[in-house]
C-alpha cells in the first residue's frame, strides 16, 4: 500500500489532540501530506513529456522501415482497408509520390486528400502534438497544487497565513505569466480560444496580487475571500478544456500507432528474424489491449485539476474562518488531507501509470 495511504490510515482518528501538542502533529502531517501531494504533481509532466517524444522514435522508426518512405511528416500511407496493393512495401514509390505531387498543384488540404482517396491514400499524420502544445496547462496543474501546499499548510492553525512564503508565491506567479504570455500566442494562432486566455489571465492577476501581498495576512484573505470562486470556476473552464486532449490528441496519437504498426509490420516482417518479429508482435499486442485504457489521459488530467479545485473550496475556508473550535479545525483539516492524498496524489499517480502505458503502447522496432 502506498505510504501516503498507510500514513492517512493510521493518524486519521489518533491524532486530534490540541494546544501546542496538536498542532506541532497536525504540521507534521500537513507538511508529509503536502510534500508527497506535489512530488507526484511534478512528475505529470515528465511522463507527457516522454510520451510525445516517443512520437518522434514511432515516427522514425515507420520511416526508416521502407527506402520508398520520404522524410517528412505526414506520411502518405495505403489505405487501412485496402486489401491488395499494386506496390511492394509501405510508401508509395517516388515515381507515384511525384505524380501525386503535381495533382495537389493548386488544391486545398480537402482537395488533395480527395486526390490521395481516389488513388487509395491518405496522409498518416503520426506526429499529432508536441510537448509545447500541452505545457501551460500542465504548468498551471503545477502551479496550482505548490498553491494548495502552502495554503493546506496555511489552513493548519486558524488565522495563520505565514507559509505564503515569499519565493513561493513568486515561483507561483512567474509561472502563472509565462502560461498566460504562452497561451496569448496560442490564441493568436487560433490554438487557443478567448476563454482559455480570461482564464489564464484571472489565474494570473490571482497569483500576482498574493505575490504582491505576501506580507499583509488580512489583505491576502480578502483576495483569496473575493478572487477564490472567480479563479475555481477558471480552473474548471482549463478541465474543460484538457479533457478534450484525449479527442483532439491522444486518441488520434494511440489510435495511429495502433494502424501504422500494423501496415509497418506486414511490409518489414519477411525481413525480421524471429526474435525481432516477437518483439514487434508484443508492441502490437500492447497496443491492442492498452489503447483503450490510455485514451483517457486528458480526462484524467482534468481530474486531477478538479480534485486541485475541491482541496481549494475546502482548505480556503478553512483559512478565511477564524471562529472554528481546535476540534472541528481538527476534523475539517482530516477532510482536507484526505482530499489531498486521496483524492490529489491518487489522481495524480493514477495518471503517471496511464501514461506510462501509451509510452509502452508506442513501442516499436
């Protein structure tokens, strides 16, 4: 059983005591809770990170498979359907491709995929995001839970605001503006839309102003009184917008791996050895089994910023309630390290293993 879940389990009801005693255990706890929450945050993005690199090694791979095959992305591919083909191995020789090539003279993306239909063809596009396309929203989910940190810390004594330390808040903030200068480019772009951009701006002015009011505790609780709702609902609006990863990205991404290794397979397997098809058979099989599975990162990343939104209505009033008895602070803050650790690090682990499989679903030769 993981160690955050054993730890939950055994000071849940143990360790509820008051004065100085219980609030030195209650910020032990907090600060164990705390640290394994945003050590699994932060290694989110590495496994994305990977999994679109691994475009790059599925994508060379393919290419290098067949000499017909051009360097460059997309791919002209037979069809998936097609059940005969006049021409020996995966890409279309040169003397076709360049036949095609004067066709597409003056046509529209449309037009030259009719083009490519019509001579049974189409353009793989086995290269679907890279990393920058996913970063910003990535960084806020980081930015956020180091903001949760130091508010659950904050939550821990009533009327205690003190672990909004300087340099955190400034990492916080900066990271916050380089999402949103990222996000403005991407509108300009038509990659993102207005309303991504308000949120990231809102996120933003949020961030900046605790940075900028780090030293005053009352002014810090009017921002996070007044601007807290505002900035939860921005933070769904980004959810919303991650979940729709898994239709825009990740499913073209895991689906395609699934095809092109197959054609990939049926042109190079005369020229594997026994040892060297196993393996290219297992990338196969891992794919076909797995591939459902993974193409749910994008929800599962927006569940993890929605659990980051529930421990943020539940540790902020918590922080904004100066009247609540050393008990039910005691009980209260229990909800919110249950949030936390079972509800943030679960999602958050969930999410690395379910990368981890597309990563092995793009395995090839």
């Amino acid at each position: 059983m993981n160690k955050i879940f054993i730890l939950i389990l055994l000071t849940t009801n143990a360790l509820t005591g008051c004065g100085a005693g219980g609030d030195r255990l209650r910020k032990e706890r907090t600060a164990d809770v705390t640290k394994t929450m945003t050590t699994a945050i932060n290694e989110v993005p590495s496994y994305f990170d990977t999994l679109l690199n691994t475009q790059y090694d599925f994508a060379s791979a393919l290419i290098a498979s067949d000499k017909n095959c051009p360097p460059e992305v997309p791919v002209i591919l037979p069809l998936p359907n097609l059940t005969t083909q006049k021409q020996k191995g995966l890409c279309p020789s040169a003397g076709i491709r360049n036949k095609l090539k004067e066709d597409f003279v003056g046509k529209n993306k449309n037009e030259i995929d009719e083009i490519l239909f019509r001579s049974n063809y189409y353009r793989a596009d086995i290269i679907v995001a890279k990393y920058e396309d996913f970063e910003p929203y990535l960084e806020i989910v980081k930015a956020t839970g180091k903001y949760i940190e130091i508010l659950a810390k904050s939550a821990v004594i009533s009327n205690d605001l003190t672990s909004f330390q300087l340099e955190d808040l400034k990492q916080i903030a900066e990271t916050a503006k380089k999402s949103k200068e990222t996000i403005e480019k991407f509108e300009k772009e038509k990659k993102a839309s207005d309303a991504d951009l308000n949120a990231f701006k809102e996120l933003y002015d949020f961030f900046q102003k605790l940075y900028k009011n780090q030293k005053d505790v009352e002014k810090l609780k009017d921002i996070i009184e007044k601007q807290g709702p505002g900035v939860e609902q921005q933070l769904e609006k980004i959810a919303k917008n991650i979940n729709d990863w898994d239709k825009s990205y990740l499913e073209p991404l895991i689906s395609n791996t699934d095809l092109v290794q197959r054609i990939n397979y049926d042109n190079i397997k005369n020229d594997l050895d026994y040892n060297a098809r196993r393996a290219f058979v297992k990338a196969r099989l891992i794919v076909q089994t797995q591939k459902s599975e993974v193409k749910g990162i994008g929800s599962k990343t927006a569940e993890l910023l929605r659990k980051e939104i529930e421990a943020h209505k539940h540790l902020s009033r918590l922080v904004l309630n100066d009247e609540m008895t050393e008990q039910d602070r005691d009980k209260a803050m229990e909800y919110g390290l249950s949030i936390l650790g079972d509800g943030i690090v679960k999602s958050a682990k969930a999410l690395a293993e379910l990368i981890a499989l597309a990563i092995k679903a793009m395995a090839i030769l």
